[in-house]
C-alpha cells in the first residue's frame, strides 16, 4: 500500500513530503519530479508567487544512484522567498511585534480556520490552507505517476473551459463516443495543452479566454474554468465494488475533490448522463474478434 | 473514530453491517433503522424485488435496553425471499447444474468482475456489485445520523429531476442566496420530499416525471435524475486543510460516488461556478450585530 | 488488503464478524470454520460456559457453492443459551427491573470499562470485554488460515506450562537451535497438543498440570500460563523494515497482545537473548550447496 | 487522529518525519526535541556514528511563533556527515564503481532485505533497516510527549539490566507492589536514569555492566539487555476493549517490538504471572475514602 503525508506553510521555510511503501528499483530523479513542478507554474496569469518561485524538489532519501529502495521517499521544496519570511514565519517565538491578518477573504478557509484551531492571525490558518500545498502533492504524485509509467499508464489534462468559454471542438464528447483512436495516449493530450499558455486545445479558445482573463483582472475580479483528467492504459479490475471504500470512481472522486477551489467532480459524461435515457448512456459491449490475440 | 463494514449478496441469506466506535448510551432502536429502510425501498417504479421485501433490521448487538453500549453494532437484514433462492445461492457446494449468467450488462460490473475475480458465472459478481449492498449502508448509515441528531445536525434531501424534468421553483438556488429561513432545517425537505412517489417537491413535476417513466418503461428504457442533500445544524470546521485526506468536501465526493450509478457530484453550486466571475461566487462575510449573544 | 471487524455481546444473540478484501475462488465451508471453533472450546478446566455451547459459523455471505466470492465474508456464531438470556440482555428497552452488576472484579476491565462508557451496570461492559469476543475472532482467523495453506504455510501451537509446570523436552529449545527437521510442518504440533485436554506435549506434565488445576479450584483460585505459536512455510520477506508498523514482529506482538489476559510476548528466545551474548544470540547464515536446486 | 512517517537512509541527506494531526497552539521548540535527541545518543558504549552525529533536529513545518499550527509538524535532521558519504549514497546516479556490501550480517535484516527488494547491494537494504531511523522517531514522540504533556503524563524509563547483571534493588517489583507513593512521577525515574552512563539505576551495577561492556567488546562480543518504561498521570480509560485493535496493551507491544533489536515484550509483571496463582495476580479494587474529593 503506497501512501504519502505533505507538510509545510505557503510561506515557510519547505514544504515536504514522505511517500510510503513504493516499490525498489524504479527509475526516479529530480529533474523528472521537476518537470511535473514546472507544469504546476507555468501558463498565463499565474499569479507573482509562481513567477518568484521555479519550485525545485530535491529528494532527501529513498533514492540511490537514481533507483528507488523501497524505503520512504521524502522530498523537500524550499521556499525561493524564504529570506523574505524568515522573521514573519519564523519557527521560533520572537520579541517582535508582527503584522497579524484579520481580515478573512470569502470563499477560502480563512474565518472557519480560525476558529477551528483558535488563532487570532489568519496567517496561521491560511499558511496552510493555501493552494501552494499541492506543490508537495504533484511531487508525490510524480513518484506514483513513474509506477503507472511502468504499466504503460499515462494520465493527461487539459483545460476544457475558463469564464465559461468552450472549444469548438468537443474532445470530451468524442472520447465518450469512442471515436478517439484504439491507439490513443492520454500524455498526447498533456503534451498538446502544455503549448498552450491557458493549457486549451484550441488557439482561438486560448485568445478569447485571455482577453477575458484580462478584462476581470481589470475589474479586481476572476474566472472559474473546467478541466477534464483522461488515463489510458488502465487495466480492466481497479478498484472494486465489494466495500464502499473500494470503488475507483469515488477514490477519483476524492483526490480531485481535495484539490483547492475545486467544487464538482464527473466521472465519464457526468450530469449530462441524468438527461439522458439508459438506451443512450450505457456503452455496449461488443465482442472483437481476434481482439485477445492482437492484444 | 467511527468505521464500518458491510457485507451480503444481493440474493443472499441477509445482509449484515458491523458499525464500530460509536458511543456508548444513545437510544437506538430496530424501529428507528426500520424507518430508513422504508424510506429506501419506497417510491414510483420501484422494482419486483423493492415490492417483495420490506427490509428490518435486526440488531444483534451493541444495543441493550434501548441504549447503545460503546461496543460495535451489528445488523442483519435478511433476504426475505431466501427461501427461493437457497439453492441457486448456497453457500455449501451443491450437485445439482445450475442455470449461469452468461451475458454481461452494459454500464454495470458485470464484465469487470468476472475478469478481476475470475468467474464464470456472471452473478457471482453482481450479486455483490447490486446496488442491494445499499440498504446495510442505509442501517449503518442511520446509526450515524442518529449521533448528528444529538448534535441538532439534520440531514435532507429530493430528487431535483428525473430525465430532465426538473421543478418551477429552483430551491437549490434559494439555498446558494441564502434567501432560506435561517431556522431551515433540512429535516423539513425530506419530510415533504418523502411524500411524493418520486421525492420531488412540485406536485406537477412529479406527474410529468411519472408520465416519462411510464414512457420510458413501455420502451424497455430507463431515466437518470439527480438529487440533492443539504445538512443543516453543522457546526463551524468539520474536515480540515490540513491534508488531502481530511477535507470535507472530499469525504462527501467519495460517500456521494460511492453510491451504485453515481457519476457526479458537486458541492454547492458546483460547475455553475466555472462559468461565474468569483466576485459572484463568494459568499460575503458579514458581521452580524448581536450574533453571538443570539446564538 | 484483508480487514476484519467483530461484533457481539457474551451472552447476547449472536457474535458476527465481517471479513473483507479476500481472496476469490477459495474453498471455504462452515465445517472447516467449526472445526476451528471446537478447537478453542475443548479442553480440560474449561467452564460451564464452554460447555452449553459448541459454537457453531453460519456463513452469510462472501461464500457461494463452497466458494469465495472476493465479497465480504460474514459470520453469525449464534448464543445457543440465548432463551435463557433474551430478557437481560434485550435490545429493546424493556419495563421489568434486572439485576445489575455493582461488584468489579480485580484483574478485569469491569471498572475501566463502566468508567469510560458511563454505565451503572458492570453487565453492559463485561458483555463485550469478555474473552467470548475470540469466538469471532477464531472464525475471522481461519479464513486467513485458509489462505496461508494454500501458499503451504501451517501455524502451530501448544501450551508450554500451566501453574509453572513445564515439559521435560524442551521443544523450543530445539526450534531455536534449529533441531528440528527441515519439513517440519506447524500443524504437527498442534495435531499432537490437540490430543491433550491442556494442549501439553507430554502426557507425564498434563497429569501435573491437571493435578495443580483441580488442587487451585479447590481453593478458589486460578493459573497462568504459557503458549507457544510456531508457522512454517513462510516466505522470506513478510513484513518490512520500512516503516514502525510494517515490522512483522511488531504486528505479531499486537496480535498476541490483543487477546484477553495476555500480558506477555516474545519473538524467538525473546528475554533469554538479553542475557545472552550477541554471539550466542545470532543464527549463523551458512550457505547450502544446492539449496536453490533443490528448493 | 495523530499519524505519522518517517523516512531516512542512515547515511541519507537527513531523516524527516511528518506528524499530521497534532493540536494547534501547544508550545513546541527545536530544543525541546534536541534534548530528547541527546538523550537518545549519550552513554557508555555507543558507537562512533553516535559520536559523529549530536542530532539537531529543524523543524520546517507546522510551528510559528514557537507555537504548533495545527497543519503537518515537519523534521529534518541532517547527517552531519554527510560530506564523506554523497558519493556513496548519491541519489543521483554515478558513473564511477562503488564497494558493494556482499556478506550479510546474522541477526539483522541484511538477507532479507536484498531477497525482498531484488538488490545486489546490501547497503541498499541496510540504510533503512538501520536503528538510525528511530532518531526520527524519536523526533516524532517528541511531539507526542509534548501533548502528554498536557494533561500531567510522563512517561520515564530506565535499563533493567544488560548482560544478566540486575540491580540490588528491584524497582519494578515494588512498582507492582504498589509500593511507590501515589505522587510518584514517571519523569522522574529518567532523570536519574539519565545520570548513569548505561542508564541504569545503581551505581554498583553500572560499575559491574561497564565491566562486562568491556571485557565482550575485547572479544569481538555484544550483550543484550532489558528495560521498563512507565507511565504517570495516564487517565483511567485510554484505549478499549471494543475491538481487537483498540486495546491499549495491544498498542504498546506494537510500539515497542517496532524498535530495532526488541524480541520481547512485558505489561507489568507480564511473564510472572503465568506462574502465579490468579489470586496473587490481580490487583484488589479498594474504595479509598474521600478518593474522589483529594483528586
């Protein structure tokens, strides 16, 4: 059983991670760890924190002459601004009297974070509460993608929306209509959406989103967006229905729910699945012949 | 810490639950866990089988005198209709030939499971795989809500819509402007949800809901829907940031997808907000005079 | 991953377990379980208790024509003097006055037990502290078992003293000097201490022992004792180094610590060795022409 | 719920550990835990790697102000030699040959670990499997104790013996006799343990067991020992009979078999008992008068 903790404030001195129970002898570096971090920053108007920052993880154990040992591998991303914080985040109590944050922003964890853990500074609650957090996460995460790598495994990403402005071309539609090719990989859709800087398929989607982006930033506001998660390669059998606790579609549901601001999950076509009658939504199952020997 | 296992076969002896870590003195009573049951198994459309059994509870232990002793709480639902189905399910080895499932259902387990546990009789799977498995949630299920009860903490819930009926009057959205009573509690919709056939609110839409069922049905067709659930009584900081794991919203995504055919899942008003500025998005935080003295 | 939960009062309907996350296509029957049962319940010196019931499994699920489905498997080991016990042990609250238990016993967790879960009844906690709880656990632990032999793995056991009285022959002696012959298989042991109302090895200490026994009932008293487990056909490399609770001993300690009135566990000489010298404590690794041939 | 991880090769970088859960607003400083660091490393007799290293432990994570922030306590301690072993212990791969361990050591994980993670390197096996890894751990208790703390717990230990030499004056049996005054504090059996350089509690047995320390290291030789750990102001009902895995002996045998080289495994007189009468071995509950008022 793989598992993982993340530790560390926004603006502290690292942020950490230890990843639990992974297997030896799989090839891992930094520089491999460091290219999924820089997917994290990059892309347009990513705030002055990503630019101050080019997040660097350098791994502390786990590792050897660039193998995996089956023991816990820990990572370590220190904070670039740190000279900058050492006194407002110091570990250590100080003499100094510091600036405290009392006004809480709505729609974040700032008032409730407070008064769950007893602070009189929101800087104590939103340290942590930041989306910078899943910094650590994608380096964990990284580990595990190397392990799906192996089973020939690849997930990729895009961003199917953002102020609600959506592709031509609907690459969701098709893929729940099965006319994306048998031979597709979902890291080609990653490869593509990482040349944009809004991370769309589509250059004209990309043109109408900034200039909206733009308009709001203009106005001190911003936008929501939509971005859809495919895996290819996955054997037949993850995930299970004999406990509740064992289901795949909730286990996705999960780990994108827990990701900062996000409010909705679908699993396929999702809502529009309610619409729709069983006739439609089901996908049929067709037996291929020769299918077993030709895979 | 509360934890719970189910266990049983759709068509099987009896479903059983152990629900463990639950504190000691609080009533309980097959009565009160008799009364989700019901609320499960009724409604318009309901299948043979919801008609045939009228699931009880049967508390084997943890319950003495009325009053829960801190010890785990097992349950037993038995399949009242065990007695024709002794043969084809039994759990010694029989000699007799019996009839296999052989063709797999599109969108059900059916093909998984026989894959990943190696069957060749397709009801090995979906005997557990059935969404059957729900009713020993719903018994456990309402050991829990019987601990938020203590708390003033009620839970509600109505079906928004089936096949694409959805209701005149959008309560959702009443509830996201907070222009709700603040003394709502969610106890109340379901109260009023629980007598429509359907679970709706609006008398209208239920007949139209009903007409397209009929319809559906006469052509072999079946509908999706979607629903709502709304606690009220919630105290401030359940879950945490503190890690991925302890996030509120997660915990709901994973029990919500967790439910047989649930394919999406949002919390408040979920994709909505990809399409809305965060200016309209966030709930402005107010002080109220005399708040805490009225609370 | 394999997890169990057990639930179930001494003296109240019935105890239940739920094993889950085993294995498909296993034989499993309820005689193989009870044979398992009688074992725990056999013996001289055993108490009235013991002797009202022969415990028997009914399997509820997880089991279909003698096999396992990969469901859970639930278990329901009925209280054969439940008439006797319906009304002081009610679920349901009842109008009549009982007799409660006001007197803790030394030794027991009667006290801690009312303390912690705020009772006025020693009943309501001694139902569950009670060693009835192995019951259930010795049904949970032979579908484990079952696993372990299909990979050829036995575990063994027989009790080493009782009162102080201890065997001529020194069997672990010999099991740590490595005296024993390559093929010897664990359950010998426990095929021979079967064959002994106090599970001893030698039938001159079983005469002493049973003497001792009867000499303490007398006078009102009890004896302790000593165990021995051994398991053969293990693999090498169960359990790991990798972090605090995935260590093999560490489980096996909390596994022979969780059972009732044990207060003492050691691995190999265990305390011996701390008054030994490294060198007599370390097993040599010599290395065996041909070994891999012939294994 | 506290949890926890640790991670580290023993010429790593650095240990770290993650401990996730722990309060927010407890007094938490880098000298508190280097002071249980130390205790860990002084001695007669240690190794020169205790020499090498005084373990400084930095806290990156989950303290502000010198204050616990309720977010994952996150600990590095460096190897302070580190400079001679980043060739050897890259984690990097190099080019150049490096001396790979090829003989394993009896009585250590060396064999097992290479057959379980598929090494030719015993080194690769070894770093984790090293004692080293309980500095982190300690690192991480000390966070516990903190909290302990609190509420009045210390906990404090002493060595019983090493090499078959036992004090004059038997501690523990008077522990059990319960012939300590009631204020008897745990803390304070540490504090003069820690006075003697093997942590014994007479100075006449140190001389003895310093003597016998020498005279095996002349030959090549090591000695085992025993411990006993104790713990005051513990609150009656900590832990729980419910399941097999919520019993507090159960825990403290898991934690302490956890420990490198531990192969046993008492609670209180633990082996004792087994040759004593029921009645010698059970505590007498007396009802003390004015108990309740004093305390």
């Amino acid at each position: 059983m793989i598992r993982f903790l993340t530790a560390g404030e926004s603006h502290g001195k690292a942020l950490t991670t230890i990843v639990d129970g992974f297997p030896s002898n799989l090839k891992i570096s930094e520089s491999y760890i460091n290219q999924q971090l820089k997917r994290r920053q990059f892309g347009y108007g990513r705030g002055l924190r990503m630019r101050i920052e080019t997040d660097k993880a350098e791994i502390l154990s786990g590792v050897r002459f660039g193998k995996t040992l089956g023991s816990p591998i820990s990572m370590l991303i220190r904070n670039a601004d740190w000279e900058n914080w050492q006194t407002l985040m110091s570990v250590d109590s100080i003499n100094k009297k510091t600036q405290k944050i009392s006004i809480p922003r709505p729609g974040h964890a700032d008032l409730v974070g407070v008064s769950k853990y007893n602070f009189n500074d929101i800087r104590n609650s939103i340290e942590r509460s930041s989306a910078r957090e899943t910094a650590a996460r994608v380096a964990a995460g990284t580990i595990a993608r190397k392990l799906l790598e192996e089973f020939g495994i690849t997930i990729g990403s895009y961003v199917e929306s953002i102020g609600g402005i959506y592709p031509e071309n609907n690459f969701a539609e098709k893929l729940f209509n099965n006319s994306i090719p048998l031979n597709f990989s979902a890291q080609s859709i990653s490869d593509k959406s990482d040349k944009s800087s809004v991370r769309v398929l589509e250059s004209e989607q990309e043109e109408k989103i900034i200039r909206k982006i733009k308009s709001a930033k203009k106005n001190g506001d911003t936008l929501g967006g939509t971005f859809l998660t495919v895996a290819t390669g996955v054997p037949v059998g993850l995930g299970s229905f004999i406990n509740y606790d064992t289901k795949l579609d909730a286990d996705i549901a999960h780990s994108i729910m827990s990701i900062n601001a996000v409010k909705a999950v679908e699993i396929g076509e999702g809502f529009l699945l309610a619409e729709k009658f069983g006739s439609e939504s089901h996908d049929e199952i067709v037996m291929k012949k020769d299918f077993i020997q030709k895979n």
